[in-house]
C-alpha cells in the first residue's frame, strides 16, 4: 500500500543494527503505529505494508529456524 494520508508522518522507524551507518546501503525498517506494524524499504519510503504483530513474529520464527535461507 502507498503511505496512506492517514499515516503520521513523525514516525519513528528502526532498522537493524546490520544494515550499516553510511546511508548506502539500504534497509528494511520497522515501526509501529496504532498497535500495526509498518514496514518500509529505506530507498522507496513512500510505499509501506501492514501486518500486526502475530503475522509478523510468526515470519520472524520462520526466519529465526531458516525457512527463508534459500531466498538469500
């Protein structure tokens, strides 16, 4: 989804602490508004997905136990 009019625009994103300092490298960021949690590319921050919180600790324990290993 594009970032909606209703999204606030002082959001506090987070990123990992392995995605790097010198602004090159591009990140997956994280925040979380209204009990959603948002989640943007660094290079295109104007388009941002949804989830809540049980979808996303459900694809973090797919990551955590390697489900996802082929993809990288």
């Amino acid at each position: 989804m594009t970032n909606p009019a209703n999204t606030p625009a002082n959001i506090n994103w987070q990123k990992s602490s392995y995605s790097g300092h010198d602004g090159e490298i591009k990140c997956v960021e994280l925040a979380q508004v209204n009990g959603q949690i948002l989640l943007r590319e660094s290079d295109a921050p104007d388009t941002i997905v949804t989830t809540d919180r049980d979808k996303l600790r459900a694809f973090l324990l797919g990551v955590k136990a390697g489900e996802f290993d082929h993809l990288i």
